[in-house]
C-alpha cells in the first residue's frame, strides 16, 4: 500500500543529480512512491480491498499534508532515499485496519520515503557523495493505493489496483 506523489513533486525529485555510477541502480520515475506497508504477495486482493475502505474518504476533518525532503538521505549503504514526513498517522492506520492481510507488519517504525536508487548485491558504492542533494516539496495526499508489484530485469513495474480516497482518523 503506497501513496503516489503527485506530477509536480515527480518533476521536483526528476530535477536530482542522478550521475552514472557502476554498481548503482536508479529508480524511475514510474516507480517512485512511499510504502505504507508492504504486504508480500498477495493470493486474494479481495480481503485486502476491504481492509482499505476503512481509510476511506467519507469524514471531515485535516487533510492529510505530505514533505519530501529537505535533502537525499541514505539508508546504510545500499539505499539512496528523499525522506517524506507527515504520514506516519496515516501509515499506522492502513497497518492498523490491514493487519490480518499478507505479511505480518514489519517490526520497526515508519520510515516514509522516495527510493531513488539501490546498490547492486555484488557491489561496493559510496553513497555518501550522492546523499546530501536538496529537494522540497509539500502536497496533500489525495488517496492511498493498492499496489502491486511485477519484478523483472529492469526492476519493479507498479501496478495500481484499488485508489482509496483519504481521510482523517475521527
């Protein structure tokens, strides 16, 4: 389950340096978006789906306000991220109303980010160099997405197959 960043954001991340390094391998932008909770794979999206409409639109109160940035991040040294603040409650409510589906929730806390790039198994790179680049950018989150991912060659392709429509815990 994902939150899609909206064009102008894309556009704001795409403006990243993003030089060629042996042993790095950039995300596209059709794939960038923040997990909210990584299911596994998934038999029947049926449970799932119905689990989701309890994050749906329908009450009145905040809108839920995403940050990306201030700057490229890293995790150790093998993920090039853009932290994205602002959905932890909305994280812990799809954890929360999805529990009984897939994986098990992951033990460790929310961390809401943009993967930009990943080192290879095999490969040694110093991320260091590449961390550090500034990009900022805020939206309001419109929905939450069901998304499947088809693995291959060139990595992930995301499939989207459900959009809930966000809205505030009550």
């Amino acid at each position: 389950m994902a939150v899609l960043p909206p064009e102008r954001v894309l556009d704001a991340v795409a403006g990243l340096a993003r030089p060629a390094t042996p042993g790095l391998r950039w995300t596209a932008r059709e794939q960038w978006h923040v997990t909210l909770r990584f299911l596994g794979a998934v038999d029947d999206a049926g449970p799932v789906v119905e689990a989701l409409q309890g994050v749906a639109a329908g009450e009145t109160a905040a809108p839920v306000e995403a940050s990306l940035g201030p700057a490229v991040g890293r995790f150790g040294n093998r993920v090039l991220h853009v932290p994205v603040s602002g959905l932890d409650a909305l994280a812990a409510r799809v954890v929360e109303a999805s529990a009984g589906c897939g994986r098990p929730p992951e033990g460790r806390g929310f961390a809401g980010h943009l993967t930009l790039a990943r080192v290879a198994h095999d490969a040694r790179v110093d991320l260091g160099p590449l961390a550090g680049g500034r990009v900022s950018e805020r939206w309001t989150v419109a929905a939450v997405c069901l998304v499947e991912s088809h693995l291959g060659p060139a990595g992930p392709r995301y499939e989207v197959l459900e959009r809930f429509a966000v809205s505030p815990p009550s």
